[in-house]
C-alpha cells in the first residue's frame, strides 16, 4: 500500500495556504494499479431530509478539510428517481448516439480507429467523460495489458483538494498521488460539485410528497364507514364494533347518536389529488430545466399548435446544449493524457491527430440556410467547397470513389 504526505499548495506569498486546492500538473511516469488497494464501502441509503443534503454540502465545501463522501451517497440514492435518471439519460444519449471517428492531421479518417472507437470500452469511457457533467469529477483507471480496459475510481475516494486516491473514503491525507500515474485519468475542475447538487432537493421533496400523497390515498381514498348508535346501547356498541372488525380495513367510525362529528379530511380543496399532482410536475420541471435546459420536449403532453411551436423552441435550446455537450467530450478526448494513454495500448494515435464527432442534419435549420447560401452566390460572394461540405456535414470524396454530379 503506497502512502503519501498531505499536498499543500503554497500561495504567492510563499506562506502555505491550507485553504487552497492543489494545483500540480499531470508528470505522469508510474503506472499503478489503485482501485484494487481501496477499501469500498457501501452506498449509504438512509431516509433522506433536505437537512441531510445541506450537511453534506456543508461538509463538501470545506476549505480546510472537504468531504465529498456523504453528498456522492446522495447523488447515488437520488440517481433513483425515475424523471432524474430519464433526463440525465435523455442528455447523454444525445451525445453518445452521434457518429464519431479518429481523424489524422489532414483530416483524413483513420481506419484503424473505427473498430476500436465502436467498441464497449470505448463507449464505457465516453459515458465517465459525460458523467463528470453531474458529479463535478470522474477517475478513471486504465488496466495495463494488451486489451484496451478501463475501469471507473469510486468518486468517494478521489481528494482534488490533496489530489490523492485515498486508501478510505473519508480520508484526506493517505493515499496515492494520481498526478503521477500514467494510467490513471482524474477529470473535472476540482471545486465543482456537478448538476445533481441541483437536482438533489427536488428529489428530496418529491420522495416526501409521495409519502404524503400516499398516505393521503390510503386515509381517504376508501370511503370512510360511519355508524352511530344509542349509547346507552352498550350490547349494540359491542355488535356494531365486531361488524365493523370483520368487514375489511377501510377507516371506520363508531358515533354515539347525539354527538356532533366533523372530520376535516382535505376533500373540499384536494377532492381528487391534484395538490400533490401539482407539486411533482412542478419539482419535475425543474429537474428538467437543470438538465436539459427547458421542459417542453420532456413532458408535454398539449399537442396544440401553440405547445408545438413552444416545445420546437425548447428543442433547439436543447440542441445547444448537446453542442456544448460534444464540444466538452471532444475536448477531453483530444487530451494530450488521454492520447498517451491509448498510445500504451498500441493503438495507431498521432500527434496531431484528433477526434471529431459528425454534426446532425436539421433539414429545417439547413433548408432555411441554402437559401441564405443561395443568395450569396448570386450576390457574387465566393464561397469555398470547404464551407458547403462543413455546414452541411459532406464527406471529403476519397482518391479513385465515383463522383456524382447534377448531369447524372
């Protein structure tokens, strides 16, 4: 089990600065098999209050000694939600279902690439990029050999604070220096907390609406069965009572006759559940609007025009942020660490080579631009080939392929 001294960043005025994340670049030069030394533990899954995720907010924030431990527990419960887990799949999917290829410097795809790029691990990898999106960091531990494999570093150990993979997931001082690793791949800012810190409340108050929902069904969804009798009737009482015993477990009432009763059930102002109705569509669409960025293409359900041309626009406020999406995963694909990495497995990587994912086609965004492009070029504006075959995603013809022009 390798050790290592806490990691202190040292401010300007040389003084050291306990309050300040560390800041070392990536050396690299050790590989270093690491999540086999980690001692996991379980997922703790206690009833949630919003309290809970205050405090470990609270215990995240930290200058001195933050501590991400009981948050990351959070999230992992949260992840349950069904609206939650639907949208941040919805995003993703977005990403990783666009084509992607390996280009080297001249643009030219690589062959080789393809096969390993369509592959599982590689995919797997992708997903742990776009994860970092909604945990703030993402460790990753690529198995030396002669097989591609990558395998995912509990978040819950990994210390950007001291930059270690602690030994514990509370500890903040012991552990392995990832900076050091050539195999491991440590990435997201070091402050960020990602997007479920976001959405954690509004599940929270969801699951407490549902408990209330539910026992609010379970009080008054079922008649309730009133019966009064004389109470100087004592033998009636005592029939009525083992009538009412043997007759199912719906709420039931026994009234002495002249006694005045009113229960206050919630009927008059909540006859049907729509408070509670209310309340989870409103905590679901601010779900949405945290991870996708509008509400409309999720869960509408007005088919009317207005509602069409609403959920058109909230579809291309969406898009943007898939662009935003793909320009990330490319960027974090074209990493100098990463590129050293497959390098290791012997795949055919190139300084200058990268990796471009294909933009889709949006036949209404590009109908409305030909004519735009058209009118240019009747205007007497010269444009470039290059220009048509990237606006409108045109592969580069290959030496020797057929050509197809409009006399054929």
């Amino acid at each position: 089990m390798a050790n290592s001294k806490r990691q202190k960043h040292v401010a300007a005025e040389g003084q050291l600065n306990p309050t300040l994340y560390a800041d070392q670049p990536v050396t690299g030069g050790e590989t270093k098999i690491v999540i086999n030394e980690l001692q996991v533990r379980q997922v703790v899954r206690n009833v949630l209050e919003i309290q809970d995720w205050r405090n470990a907010l609270t215990g995240a924030d930290s200058r001195y000694n933050p501590n991400r431990t009981r948050l990351y527990d959070i999230y992992s419960d949260i992840l349950l939600d069904g609206h939650l887990s639907g949208i941040v799949t919805k995003r993703i999917d977005a990403v990783l279902n666009k084509p992607l290829f390996y280009k080297s410097a001249d643009g030219n795809v690589v062959d080789a690439m393809t096969k390993f790029i369509r592959s599982w691990e590689f995919r797997k990898v992708m997903h742990y990029i776009l994860d970092t999106l909604f945990w703030g960091i993402t460790g990753i531990e690529f198995v030396p050999g002669a097989e591609f494999r990558a395998r995912l570093i509990p978040r819950k150990h990994i210390k950007p604070k001291t930059q270690i993979i602690s030994i514990e997931q509370n500890s903040q001082d012991e552990g392995i220096p990832y900076t050091a690793l050539d195999n491991v791949w440590v990435i997201g800012e070091a402050e960020d907390l990602g997007l479920l810190l976001k959405c954690a409340p509004h599940v929270i108050y969801k699951r407490g609406m549902f408990g209330d929902w539910s026992q609010y069904i379970e009080v008054f969804g079922i008649p309730i069965r009133t019966m009064h009798y004389d109470a100087n009737d004592q033998q009636t009482k005592l029939e009525l009572k083992q009538v009412l015993d043997g007759s199912g477990s719906a709420l039931s009432m026994m009234i002495p006759k002249g006694v005045e009763f009113k229960i206050e059930d919630g009927k008059t102002s909540n006859g049907d559940g729509k408070l509670q109705d209310t309340f989870n569509r409103a905590l679901n669409n601010e779900l949405s609007i945290i991870v996708l960025g509008n509400t409309e293409t999720t869960t509408s359900s007005n088919y009317s025009g207005a509602s069409l041309a609403k959920s058109k626009v909230h579809l291309e406020q969406q898009n943007e942020i898939a662009k935003n999406d793909i320009a990330y995963l490319c960027a974090q694909l074209n990493a100098p660490h990463f590129h050293k990495i497959l390098q290791s497995y012997g795949l055919p990587v190139a300084e200058a080579g990268y990796v471009e994912i294909n933009k889709d086609i949006d036949i209404d965004f590009l109908a409305q631009r030909v004519q735009i492009d058209t009118a240019l070029l009747n205007a007497g504006v010269q444009l470039t080939q290059e220009y048509f075959r990237e606006t409108y995603n045109l592969p580069k013809p290959e030496a020797g392929e057929t050509l197809v022009n409009a006399a054929m």
